[in-house]
C-alpha cells in the first residue's frame, strides 16, 4: 500500500483507500462507502494483480474497471478517474502476460472515455531484458519498495496536475 501518499503528493488532498487483498470487483462493491462520500475531485486507482493471481481473465479485469467507473460516475458523471497499470512482478512473473493483456485492454477502453486515462507503470519497472526491476520490490517480490513508489509518483502527478487536481479548492 502506498503509505507516503500525502508527502509524495503535497498539493493534493489524498484519501488512501486500498485495503490489502481486495480485487477490482471488491473496489467496486465498497464504492457507495469507501469513495463516493468523500466527494472526491479526481480517482486514482490501482487494482488488478490480485484479481488476476485470483484466476480473473483480462477480459473480467477490464470489464470489472468499466463497471467501476460507471458507478461512480452514476453519482459524478464528469470526475476525471485515471487506472494505474496492473504491475509486474517478481513473485508473479508467470502472471506477466495476463497483466499486460488486462492493461491492454484498460487502455483501450480508457481511450474511447471522456476523463478516463490509463496510468503504464508496467513498462518502466521492466529492465532491459523485459524482467521486473528487483530494486522496486521488497524481499517478497510482489509489494513494492519506496523506490517502486517513487517510479510512480511522476505517472501519476503529471495526470494529477493535467486534471487539475493539484490546484487549491475553492
């Protein structure tokens, strides 16, 4: 989980709601709760790996994100919402493939939407010979290191800044 959201992000009033575990669909279940209160200016999101280790084809994930938009944009039809890559790994290299097909696929879809943008994050945490950086992840291969995060974080401000989300409320 990202814990240094708030100081990776000082212009940004962040409201971290991952829980650890959970796939797209639990995301999307929870949405009335855990997002839609807050009245949130703009969504990042990341899901995806664990719906894949899960047995979810790329074809469910990204079916899965569309429904997840559509909820909340059932209560805030024009909130820009941004997906961040499914990401590789180490503990799940066998998995590579799929994630990319998912991110494909989200890409795609994220396309065609107006205020819907697809964060990759996947290519830059390969090396050269196409393999997840080591340095990016903790000893167990799969959570990230702060490192990892930091890869992230210029992805995901430059979106932030292009919608706006950065500047003051009013």
């Amino acid at each position: 989980m990202w814990r240094t959201l708030d100081s990776d992000f000082p212009g940004v009033a962040t409201i971290n709601r991952g829980f650890g575990g959970s796939d797209l669909d639990d995301t999307t279940h929870f949405a009335r709760r855990i997002v839609l209160p807050y009245r949130p200016r703009a969504i990042v999101m990341y899901a995806g790996d664990n719906d894949i280790m899960n047995g979810d084809s790329p074809e469910q994930l990204r079916d899965d994100f569309v429904e997840f938009v559509e909820t909340v944009r059932s209560r805030y039809p024009d909130l820009p919402i941004a997906y961040i890559a499914v990401k590789p790994s180490i503990a799940r290299r066998a998995l590579m493939d799929a994630g990319a097909r998912a991110n494909a696929l989200i890409h795609d879809w994220a396309a065609g939407q107006d205020d819907v943008a697809f964060l990759d994050v996947f290519t830059p945490m390969l090396d050269a010979r196409g393999e997840p950086r080591p340095e990016l992840f903790l000893d167990d291969g799969l959570h990230m290191t702060a490192q990892g995060y930091a890869l992230w974080r210029p992805v995901v401000d430059a979106w932030l800044q292009g919608v706006g989300a950065d500047a003051p409320q009013g």
